[in-house]
C-alpha cells in the first residue's frame, strides 16, 4: 500500500469531532454524556460570573436537556469574517467564541472555544434561541447542520436557551442523571453566590441559591463530618489579581479533604491554585508553630502533620486560564501560584494571630498528630490490638477502628485523599480502618527490604499493619483480620491494586499464604432499567447486561473514581459485607514458579523481557489476566 499525499485525511467542519469525540470530552461513556451539559451549563455560569446573569434553568426529560439563561443572549448579527450569523458561527465552528479576546467576557471557563461546537456536533438535534436588542433568533441544527433559515422575531425578552439531545449514534441510549445534575448546579450555585439555579424534571424542581458562597460550602462538608471541628469558625481569605477565594478548617479526621475550582470549573487534580493557598497556609502555621509554647523543642513538624484533618476549598477567576485537556481537571497557570502564595500566607498568620484560641487548638492538634507520627515510626513492629482504649494513632493517613476482636477487623487500602476521605465516612467505625495510599505506590520489585522501607506509602502499610516485616515479622502482632485493597475500577486503579499486590508478594508473602489479602471489586457502572438498579464492574459485564435488555432505556452512569461516589453509594456497593464482593488473593503454589517468572518479567527492569511477554500473552486472546 502506498503513503502519499492523496493517503492524508482531510475532516471538514466538526467532523473531527464525531470521528474521535473522545478527544473532546473524554469519552462517549455516562461522564462523556453528561459533559455535553456541562460545556452548555458552563456558557450561562460564565454570564453569571461576568454580572449579566442572575438565573439559570436546567430541565431534563429523559436523554434531552434544555439550558436557559437570563444573560445578554447570544449575538446573532452578521459576523464580519465569514459573512454569516455570529450564532452559527459559535455552533457550527471550533475555536469561535467570546472567550479568545478582551472584553467579552473577563475570566470564563472556555477557554478553548470548543464547548458549544462539539455539543452540537454530537447532538442529533439542537435548537438555541436568542433574545437581545428588541429581537428572538431560533437555530436548529442537527448533528452540527443548521437546518433551514435563521428565524428572527421581536421580542421583550433577553437570554439564551440551548436545548439539545445527544446522538444515540455516538452514545448509545443514555439518559441524563437528575442526581448528578444536581451535584454540579448546587456546587456552581456556591461558587457564583446569588446567582439563582434552577433544576427541573419530570415533575420535580429544586432551586439553589447562596449568599454565603464558599463559607456555606464548607459549612455543608462540615456537617457531613463526624469528626469533631477543630476550628470553631474557618480561615477565610479573598485576594485580587488573581481572585482567588479560599475557606479552609481542621477536623479531628486523620483525612485531607481538598476541593478546588478554576472559573467554576471542577479541577479534579488540582493545580497552581491549590498548591498556593495549601502552600501558603502550611507556611504560616510553620511560623507559628517555630516558637510556640505548645510545641515539645525537639519535635519536627511536618506539612502532612499540618494538613491532616484540613479541609480546603478554593476557587480562582483567571483570566487566561491554562487547563491541562479538555476536560479542564487541572489548572497549569504558573503566575496563580507565584501571586497567591504570599498574599494567602499574609493573610493566613492575620488569622493565625486574631484568633489565638483557635491557634492554639490548632497547634495542639499538630503536635498530636506529630507525636502519633513520631510513635508509629519508632514503634510500629511492636504495636498489638490489645483493646479499643489502645488508639496509638500510627500514620497520619490511617483512619483506626475501635474492636479489639482482630478477627473481626479490616484495614481497607485506598488509593488517593479523595476515596479515602469519602471510604472514612461509608466505613463502620467499629470494625473497619481506612489507609489512604498517594496515586501508584512504588514498584517493589528488585528492591530490597531497606530501599522499599524507605518509601513512605510502603512503610505506612507496614506501620499500620503493626506486624513488623523482615527479621521482625510475626503475624501474631498483625493488627486486622483482613487487609482489603479498595481501588478504582479502572486501569489505574489495577495497576494500583498490581503493585500493593507485588509489594505483598515480595515482602509479606506470609499475609498471603494466611488468607489476609483480598481484592474489592467495586462497581465502575450503575445501570437503571425500570425500577431495578445493577452495579457493573466492566465494560464488558455492561455489554452483557444492556444485550440482555435489548427493549429497555437503561440509564448508565460510570464513575470516575471512588471519591466521586457517595459514601452511602460507596458502602452499599464496597464495605457493606452484606453486599460487596470480594476476592482473596493467594499463591497458586503448583505454579509457585511461573508466578514468580511472571510478576519478575512485568515489573522486573528488563525492558525486553516485559515487551516480549506482553506481546505473548495478548497474542494469545488479546487479554491480560495474572493471578497470583
């Protein structure tokens, strides 16, 4: 075959979009399908945000949603460029909006340009209606096509409706979740404060509207908490250039609970906003703490010392904002981190020093959480669970429980602060331990025991396990009956699951050979047909269940992590023993060999020999499957 230039595809318009949506919203999944609202959702809240908006609606029927807003509608004069209405040229064009040059609007959260486009891309059909300056214009579009003519009336009115219905072509038949709408326009609601929301479907209607912005945001997360508050009221900062509002407490949880936004936007994984205000607030407390009474001379603090128990919230108006992809989950703007920290940092010892009781509270709760530190380091292989009134609080990730039956116990492995904070609140406290792990923890293999100790998320492991590891191995001092390991039921999330398991092998193998060592398998679909709700664990498990179904109009949600689920939605599907699944992980010892072969050949440093395995085992079924 050959490569030439007559071999080079060339797409027109937005068909790009409808040959790899992927590329612009993540997937065709339940996430990728209800990111088409958002990217509409998010045009009104940037009205809002520029104060020509005061109310939003969203009405949902089934797979169609409808967004309007009370904003200075869409322009739909004719754009001196191509010659044809503005309108069109927003739909109907890739990088066209009034996010790219000054004026329009001042801080957005599109920055591509892409939202409106691509939404109508994928859509099978679209009808937006504008009013502004005495006149209605109404478009329809289908499959990004404008159909017929650009229909213009007189109207009294001013705003925008979007409605719209995405294309089963592309996603299946999927219908949008009120639960999850109501998630985002409440979280939206406390980040643009007195802006009205208003939801509706099928005969409910909820509306969401505070004054108090990010202070009554935290004020909810704290009533969810258990833990006592440290801080009777919370550390709030509002700075400019940028503007950046943060609201940050303590609890008596050993978990950190961070949520940040850029333009409304939810960044997931954080960025330069949130390593600013974090960084600024750990340094005034270090301030502080560097002569406080409180604090015993020859104690090191830690920041993870400072964070534990934080809860943080922060939310930035930029407005040139650099989000890493399209799904906009981190912010990158370097000058965000530069200009903030020292104003958060001034203005966090401000606090710091009017509040000297709160402080002092604050400081008390450091020195615990670094004495508990401290003790779990230096003790850890001679712990034992000799009764609930033993509470040595070992690392500061570990969430304990209080039986002092061993049997009955289990210490859960959750990847990230997020599953971990939300696995903290589903759990039953008597009974069960969360240990929030950072992302992948090392690879293990052909490391020694001094080198993997040295790591701080495997040395966590072993400190709350409490049952030394080496030469000081005793299994009788091992602190629960089972030791869980709760991850994503993703790619990561295995991986993840891969290493613990890699770590286990290698070092504690004897946990193994007991029938300690069990894998959640947590569900990555809810799928609803009629009145009857299924927990899926795949992909492929899903395909099975929608072919046996082939009449119904199942509505299918994937979750992006455990720490989007709720902890009533995590319990029911993960913890609960009545309903979870779970599988133990043991040594096939008739093939104590090939095991040993296969984990040193994937996770060994021998480049060569994983390609060659890899390309073997997929040759044989195009699937990977290990067990150990």
């Amino acid at each position: 075959m050959s490569y030439d230039a007559s071999s080079i595809t060339v797409l027109e318009g937005l068909e790009a979009v409808r040959k790899r949506p992927g590329m612009y919203i993540g997937g065709t999944d339940a996430t990728g399908f209800h990111h088409l609202l958002w990217e509409i959702l998010d045009n009104s809240v940037d009205e809002a945000i520029a104060g020509h908006a005061r109310k939003i609606y969203v009405e949902l029927e089934g797979d169609t949603a409808e967004v309007t807003d009370d904003g200075r509608g869409i322009p739909f004069d004719i754009h001196p460029k191509t010659g044809t209405s503005a309108l069109d040229v927003i739909f109907t064009v890739l990088h066209a909006g009034g996010k790219f040059g000054d004026g329009a609007y001042k801080t957005s959260g599109g920055l591509h340009g892409v939202g409106s486009s691509v939404v109508n891309a994928l859509s099978v059909q679209m009808v937006v209606s504008s009013s502004r300056n005495g006149q209605n214009a109404v478009r329809e579009f289908s499959r990004g096509v404008p159909q017929g003519d650009l229909e213009i009336s007189k109207s009294r009115d001013r705003g925008t409706t979007v409605s719209f219905r995405p294309d089963p072509q592309i996603f299946g038949e999927q219908e949008f979740d009120y639960e999850t709408v109501k998630e985002r326009m409440k979280i939206r609601a406390y980040l643009t404060p007195g802006v009205e929301f208003h939801l509706r479907s099928r005969g409910k209607s909820e509306k969401f509207c505070f004054t108090g912005g990010l202070v009554d945001f935290m004020g909810e997360l704290l009533r969810s908490q258990s833990d006592d508050i440290i801080t009777d009221f919370p550390l709030v900062v509002d700075t400019d250039n940028p503007r950046v509002q943060a609201v940050v407490s303590w609890t008596g949880s050993t978990a950190t609970v961070s949520k940040s936004y850029a333009n409304a936007i939810p960044t997931r994984d954080g960025g330069t906003h949130e390593k600013a205000v974090d960084g600024g607030v750990v340094a005034a407390i270090r301030d502080l703490m560097s002569d406080h009474k409180e604090v015993p001379k020859k104690l090191k603090i830690t920041p993870n010392d400072i964070r534990e128990g934080m809860v943080l919230l922060v939310s930035v108006f930029v407005e040139d904002p650099q989000f890493q992809g399209q799904t906009k989950d981190r912010l990158n703007n370097p000058e965000v981190e530069k200009k903030t920290e020292p104003v958060i940092r001034a203005a966090a010892t401000s606090w710091l020093n009017a509040n000297p009781r709160q402080s002092t509270e604050l400081v008390r709760r450091i020195v615990k959480a670094a004495q508990a530190r401290a003790a779990a380091r230096t003790a850890s292989e001679a712990v034992s669970r000799s009764g609930p009134v033993n509470r040595l609080r070992l690392p500061g990730k570990l969430s304990d429980c209080s039986s002092s039956d061993r049997d009955s116990t289990e210490l859960f492995l959750v990847e990230g602060d997020s599953a971990g904070g939300s696995a903290k609140m589903a759990r039953d406290r008597k009974t069960q331990a969360i240990l929030a792990l950072r992302g992948k923890i090392m690879n293990s293999e052909n490391l020694s025991l001094a080198k993997a100790m040295q790591n701080e998320e495997l040395k966590n492991i072993v400190d709350a396990l409490g049952c030394g590891i080496g030469s000081t191995f005793d299994i009788r001092k091992l602190r629960y009956g089972k030791i869980i390991l709760l991850m994503d039921a993703d790619s990561d999330g295995d991986h993840i699951a891969v290493l613990a398991m890699t770590f286990f092998f290698r070092f504690l193998p004897d946990l193994i050979l007991d029938g300690r060592v069990f894998l959640a398998v947590p569900p990555l679909y809810r799928v609803d047909i009629g009145k009857a709700t299924h927990w899926v664990r795949d992909e492929k498990a899903l395909n099975k269940l929608l072919t046996a179904h082939p009449r119904s109009h199942p509505q299918v949600t994937r979750f992006k992590g455990l720490g989007e689920m709720p902890p009533a939605m995590l319990w029911d599907t993960a913890m609960n023993p009545k309903n979870r699944r779970l599988e133990r992980v043991t040594i096939n010892e008739r093939d104590a060999d090939i095991t040993e072969e296969t984990i040193n050949g994937l996770l060994g440093k021998d480049v060569e020999v994983r390609y060659e395995m890899l390309m073997e085992l997929l040759s044989q079924g195009g699937g990977l499957e290990v067990t150990i």
